[in-house]
C-alpha cells in the first residue's frame, strides 16, 4: 500500500532553492513526514511537539514505539526549549561541537510528545550541521523528532536514493541534498549523571568528548537504575543487508580461505572491502570497494551504502574485513558488528 504521494525536492546545498525549503516545511507546518540530509545520515522528519505527527514517523518506518527519536533543533538557544536545564557537561559539548555529529541526552522539560521519548523523563537533542537541514529547521520554526529515514532495521541513508528505496509512497515529501559527508549517525552521548556516557559511538569521537567534558563511560549496553538500557534503540536488529553479514578477523590468506570455503560449498559470496583487501579477493562472486583502510573517515562515509549495494547482487553471504577500533573506528566497527548480528569469523 502506498498512501502517500510522495513531494520530491533537489536542492544545492551551496546554492539553498528557498522556495523549495518552504515547501517542505509547509509540510512540516501541516504535521507531515518529510526525510532531509544532515552531515551524518538523512533523518526522517515530523514536528516534535505533535503526537499524531510523531506516529506518523514510527509508522513509517515500521518502528518499536519503545525507541526513542532524537530532536534536532536549529540552534543553541532552541536547545532550551526542549529540556528542562543544560548540566555544565553537556554546556561544554555543545560549546565545542554543536552544530554537529553530536547528541545530548537530557531532562525533558515535557515540550516533546510523549512518544518521541517513548515515556521517558529524559529527551535527545542534536543541532544538526547541514545547510539544508538548518534552512529547514529555520523556516518550520519547529522542533523536528528525527530518526534516520530508513525502514526500520536496514542501513541508515547516506543519499537521498536510499530514502526514495525504503520509504517512498510513504511519507509525504523527500528533500534531495546529496550524500551525506559523515556516513554514520551522530555521537549519543548521556549528560544527566555525574560524567557522560556514550550510548552510540559516532561521528564525535570518545577522544574530542573527553578532551571538553572529562573521563567518559562508554558502556552502550549499561542498564539504568530500573534494569531498562539507557539506549532502548540498541537492542534491535539494525544496519542489516538482506544476505547475512560475517565479519573476518585474521590476516588475508585467511579471509581468501573463508571465500574458497564457502564458495566450495555452492555459496555465492560478496565482500565488503578496503582498496587495500580488494586485490586480494577478486576470487569473490561481487565486490563492493568502499574505501581506504588509511582513512577510516572515508570508510565511515561509505559504509552503508556498502551494506545496501548486496542487496540488488545476487550473493548468498557477505563477508567483511574488521577495522581498528581506534578514533571513526569504534563507530564503524559498532555498525558493523550489529549488521553482523555479532558473527565473527575467527582463525
Ligand atoms: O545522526 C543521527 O543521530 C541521525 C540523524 C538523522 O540526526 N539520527 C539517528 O536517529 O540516528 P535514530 O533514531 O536512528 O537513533 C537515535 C538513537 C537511538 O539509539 C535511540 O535509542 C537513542 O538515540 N535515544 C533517543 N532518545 C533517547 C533517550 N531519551 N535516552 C536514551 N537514548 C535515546
Ligand atoms: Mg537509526
């Protein structure tokens, strides 16, 4: 069923088309869903403070409504409007990195629908740093609950194409402002204990968050005083391509035997690979290259779109290399092993 028709606007990020903005957030206006870039990945947008429009991005989506979204807003004064105070850790993130891949868990001052926190006391805010997003931001003059546009599950967009795949005929309107630069969501970080916690690895390493807000906890599957994850969204199948996804650890004569192995065994077998493995497994049936090992930003940026390119191939498993887990890496390897439902391929 496709209830909607679905608005589609290409708009230059160097060169904002107004009337196109205004379009799309009339339709914001109007308690619509309309998916826009930001600098990590497309988010799916309703006007945060309306219930019925909040739902209409769960249905979307087809997601828990036990999973909370993020609220992006346009600028630091907005922030305000949203929580009910700014602890001095969370003052000293947005000092240094807002606009950016950045999100601050804090109290909610109860301005959000009930179901962007999914009941929660506390709501997740992010100044998101992207023209397009900003000019729309700007001129709905609202808050806008946000997850990333895809159907629940799959991998993030990283280009407005993705979007249009998983959700047209599905929400009213797609704002095109071309790939994204960052390639994985932003930095989920919690500031309403005495120092902060990462929930979701991002764009903002743990190193810039430490070097402002002091030694962090990183523990994405820590449990809250009542047993409940601090990130409901963490507990979900996310990231995943349609063929399973194992990740090889080991040297490349090993990852070339897991190839000929399952080949052997009349599996077709794609591989998601740096420019530096790519000449190592040509034996493979599709090869998707996406990236040097020497930057493991650009790795970052091309990831999803690395998961999504299997699923128009004809592969019966897809297997990856792992990556450092050192700065963009612990993001990286965090998506990864949850596209992977954590099956690791070990010598
Ligand atoms: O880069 C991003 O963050 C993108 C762009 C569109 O802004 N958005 C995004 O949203 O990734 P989403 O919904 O896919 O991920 C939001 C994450 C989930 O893991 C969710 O559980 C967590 O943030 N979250 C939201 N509100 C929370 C809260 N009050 N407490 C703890 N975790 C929260
Ligand atoms: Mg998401």
């Amino acid at each position: 069923m496709k209830p909607y028709q679905t608005s589609y606007w290409q708009i230059d990020p160097t060169h904002i088309d107004q009337s196109f903005v205004q379009e799309a957030a009339a339709l914001l206006q109007q308690q619509q869903v309309v998916a826009f870039p930001t600098e990590t990945v497309y988010g799916l947008g309703a006007d945060a403070t309306n219930e019925e429009a909040v739902q209409a991005i769960f249905d979307a989506k087809g997601r828990p409504s036990d999973n909370p979204l993020i609220v992006h807003v346009g600028n630091k004064e907005q922030v305000y409007e949203v929580v009910e105070s700014i602890p001095p850790m969370a003052h000293a993130l947005i000092d240094a990195y807002a606009p950016g891949p950045l999100t601050l868990i804090m109290k909610s001052n109860g301005v959000s629908a009930p179901n962007v926190t999914a009941g929660l006391s506390t709501v997740a805010v992010r100044i998101p740093d992207h023209p397009v997003a900003k000019a729309l931001l700007e001129t709905a003059n609202l808050p806008l609950a946000a997850p990333s546009a895809n159907r629940s599950g799959r991998p993030s967009p990283t280009t407005a194409q993705h979007v249009y795949e998983d959700l047209e005929g599905r929400i009213a309107g797609i704002v095109d402002g071309g790939a994204t630069g960052i390639g994985v969501e932003s930095t989920v970080v919690d500031c309403t204990g005495d120092k902060p916690i990462i929930l979701r690895p991002g764009g903002i390493t743990k190193e810039q968050i430490e070097a402002v807000a002091g030694p962090v906890g990183n523990d994405e599957s820590s449990l809250n005083a009542d047993d409940q994850p601090r990130s409901p969204g963490m507990k979900y199948t996310h990231y995943a391509p349609e063929a399973p996804l194992w990740l090889v650890e080991g040297d490349v004569p090993f990852f070339k035997a897991q190839i000929a192995v399952l080949q052997q065994n009349g599996k077709k077998v794609g591989v998601m690979a740096s420019e530096e493995l790519a000449p190592e497994v040509e034996q493979a049936d599709f090869v998707h290259v996406y990236g040097s090992r020497a930057s493991l930003n650009e790795v970052a940026v091309g990831l999803y779109n690395a998961l999504r390119s299997f699923n128009t191939k004809d592969v019966d498993v897809i297997l990856s290399e792992v990556f450092p887990e050192e700065g963009m890496g612990v993001a990286v390897m965090n998506r990864l092993r949850k596209a992977a439902s954590e099956t690791i391929v070990q010598p």
